[in-house]
C-alpha cells in the first residue's frame, strides 16, 4: 500500500488531519500515525501490513487515503462520471417560453428577442416526452429570458405532460422575480416546481442602477414584496436568492444578509446563495472588479461565518457531473432550436438541432459531438494528475470547448485549488 496522490495531511496546533479528494473524507488521526504517513508520503514507498493496525489499515483504505494503486482509485472516478453520462432513463430539459426579459442587466449572456413559444413548438415538447416511455423521471428548468412573461406557456405545457405521461415530474425556474404574484407562485406548485432561482443584487440603490423597466425604478421593493406573497403562501417549494457578486457589490452581501434574515425569520425555504460573476458573461465589469480565485476565500470566510454554511467552504461530497455531457439533456429555445447549454441558448453560432414534430432533429453534429465527446477532461493528464480534479472534474464543459475549439482561454479550475488548506483549515474550525 502507499499513499494516494490524493491524500492531504495537515498539521494544526498539534492536531492532525487527513484528507482525500477522491472521498472528500477529511478526519482527525493521532499523531504517530501522521507522522507516519508523512514519511511514507515525503519518500514515495509503500507501507507495509505491519506498520498498521487493522482498525487504522481498514479506514484509511475505506477512505483512498492509502492506496493500492493510484490509477485503479482514478478509474473508478470516471466509471463513476462516465456512467452518469449515459443514463437515458431521465431526461433533463431547459425549456425558454420566451427571450425577451424586463430587465437589460449588464452581466446577461443572453440576447433579448421578442415573443415567445408558440403552440406548435408547445405541442412537439409534449409529444415529445410522452414518447418516451422507457423515463423514470423528467426534469424541466424553466429559463429565458424571463420565463414569467409567458406563464401560459409553462401552464400549457404542465398541463399537456399531466394528462399525457405517467412519468415523474419535477422542476424549477430560473426568474428575476418581478412577475412573482400569487397568481404565478400557484400556476408553480401545480406545475410540480419544487425550486426557484431569482436575482437580486445588491441593497435597493444599488439593485435598482441595474434592473429597472420604463415604470419602474424600485423592482428592488417589487421582488421583495413579491417575496413577502412567496413567503406568507408558504408553498412547497424552495426560493433561493442569488447574489450576483463583484468587487462592487461585494460588501453589500452582508447588508443583505442581514435584511433578509430578519425579514424571513425562521423560514427556511427562503435563503441566500452568493454567486460570484465570472467571464463566461458577457458583461460590462472589467477584469479588475471580478473577484478572483485567489481573493475568494477571504471572501467565503466572511460568508461563512456570517451564514454558518459549510458549504461554502468545503467541497461537493457527491460525484456530479455537468449535463451537457449527457445525450438526453437538451435547452430548447421558443422557437424549438435545440442547445446542449443553457448559458449558450438562443445563440445560434451553438444550436445544434431542432425539435420536429417527429423528434430531435440534429442539424450539427459537430457541434453535438463537442459537447458530448469533446475536451473531455479524463484524456487531459494535467488534469488527471491534479490533486483537485475530483473535486473539480475538471470545469465546466462549456469553457473546456471554447478553450479547445474557439481558442478561449477561460479559468477552469476550481477555487479550492489554490488555496485547499485554508479551507480545509477553516472547516476543522468550524467543527
């Protein structure tokens, strides 16, 4: 046995830790077998049965902190993702009623184009589902533009999946929140969404400088208010207030925090999601006021301690892996053209098909081929032999293609890289 390239031991105010990636398994161990560990660690050589006790022998290895082999511990990593990518027993659809949106906001990726779906479209995305009988679940995002300009649009099309499939069915949307009544919070519940995403950024001046509409310049007070209807009808569904982060606002996290934990007191289906901007937007915020990877762990420290959320500061246990990858998830556009990302829907340069009244239609299959098979991390060594790749799996797919393909060169790794001890530190604080 040896130590698995994966393994991180840390020495604290002499207490001793492990660490691995690959379990994302982070416990304390006595100090003898730490130093152990860090010999064998430092010199590269095996530990041999004798070295270990049974009990310590048994947990290490339940745990990848030593390991038989490094290449076997990885291959099972990707068996893991790679079968995540060819389940086709669930569908994943990212449906856009509309394009256009109330709102210009700055950092938006989207461009705004009138109208919305029109019934035939509506139509093909019913019979579309309801041919697939072999599904054990269906989940919908609702996404735009903003999908609450066409409420009809998600009532038409819940309603025609309730009366035609025996399927599962869940969803959320992803809205800024102005069209948030009672009226839309019902049409939600009874469209089996479970979840909501709206926006809000920053105090009221603040918030108000970037979205607005020719009426109103307060929609900081509408969503609000429209949040107090959220909360006092108190449906079964979770309402999840993104803040979008840069150096500008950054202070005002805090503000707001403390605003919406005295106004939603004690309702734990309403909480607060920091979410920093980054370059994949195309928004007007120079490089000098995003926040960097480097400058995010004071910034999730702060966080941390003023939400007691340790997910902000210790990384997914879960093995996730990006949908895009998936052959049967899809972002339709209102018009019915088909997209693997819905940071890419509506952008033709991307479309990769259509949905017919017969079907999928792929009208691109180079572009389909990227997104499924393309840049795909495991065949990267770099990759592969960075300590941070099970917890990062390597970055979004979507920056991968555009690095690979369209000569970009977006950030792919994950915050915890560069700073991994201090958060690891931070978490055994916390404890």
């Amino acid at each position: 046995m040896k130590i698995s390239k994966y393994t991180k031991l840390i020495n604290d105010k002499d207490r001793y830790f492990v660490y691995n990636s690959l379990s994302n398994y982070l416990g304390q161990i006595e100090e003898e077998l730490y130093a152990l560990l860090v010999q064998k660690q430092k010199e590269n050589n095996h530990l041999s049965n004798d070295e270990l006790d049974t009990e310590s022998r048994v947990l290490l290895m339940n745990k990848n902190i030593i390991t038989e082999n490094n290449d076997d511990d990885i291959l099972k990593y990707v068996a893991a993702i790679k079968g995540r990518r060819s389940i086709v027993n669930s569908l994943s659809l990212t449906i856009a009623p509309t394009m256009d949106c109330n709102f210009s906001c700055p950092y938006c990726f989207e461009t705004k184009e009138k109208g919305k779906m029109d019934d035939t479209t509506i139509q093909n995305i019913i019979e579309f589902i309801k041919k697939q009988s072999h599904l054990n679940s269906v989940h919908i995002t609702w996404f735009g533009g903003e999908p609450l300009l066409c409420p009809d649009v998600i009532e038409k099309i819940s309603d025609g999946l309730a009366a035609a499939c025996t399927t599962s069915i869940s969803a959320k949307v992803i809205t800024n929140g102005y069209f948030l009544n009672e009226k839309t919070i019902t049409l939600l519940e009874k469209s089996k969404v479970n979840a909501i995403q709206l926006t809000i950024d920053g105090m009221p001046e603040t918030h108000n400088k970037v979205k607005f509409t020719k009426t109103d310049k307060d929609t900081f007070r509408t969503i609000v208010n429209n949040i107090d209807v959220f909360a006092k009808l108190n449906p079964s569904i979770t309402l999840a207030v993104r803040v979008n982060i840069d150096k500008n606002n950054l202070k005002e996290f805090y503000k707001l925090h403390d605003f919406f934990a005295d106004r939603y007191k004690g309702n734990k289906n309403i909480f607060l999601v920091p979410a920093f901007i980054t370059a994949t937007t195309k928004n007007t915020c120079k490089d000098s006021c995003l926040i960097s990877n480097a400058e995010k762990f004071s910034v999730y420290k702060d966080f941390f301690h003023i939400m007691n959320n340790v997910n902000l500061i210790y990384p997914n246990n879960s093995i996730h892996e990006c949908a895009v990858r998936n052959p049967t998830t899809w972002a339709i556009a209102p018009n019915g053209d088909l997209y693997k990302c819905w940071e890419i829907i509506g952008n033709h340069k991307y479309k990769i098909g259509e949905l017919t009244k017969e079907g999928i239609k792929i009208t691109d299959h180079k572009q389909n081929n990227r997104y499924l098979y393309g840049a795909d991390p495991f065949e990267e060594e770099s990759c592969k032999e960075c300590f941070s790749f099970p917890i990062c799996n390597g970055g979004c797919p979507h920056k991968r293609i555009e690095n690979k393909f369209n000569n970009q060169d977006f950030d792919l790794c994950t915050h915890f890289k560069e700073s991994i001890d201090d958060y690891l530190l931070l978490r055994l604080g916390a404890k």
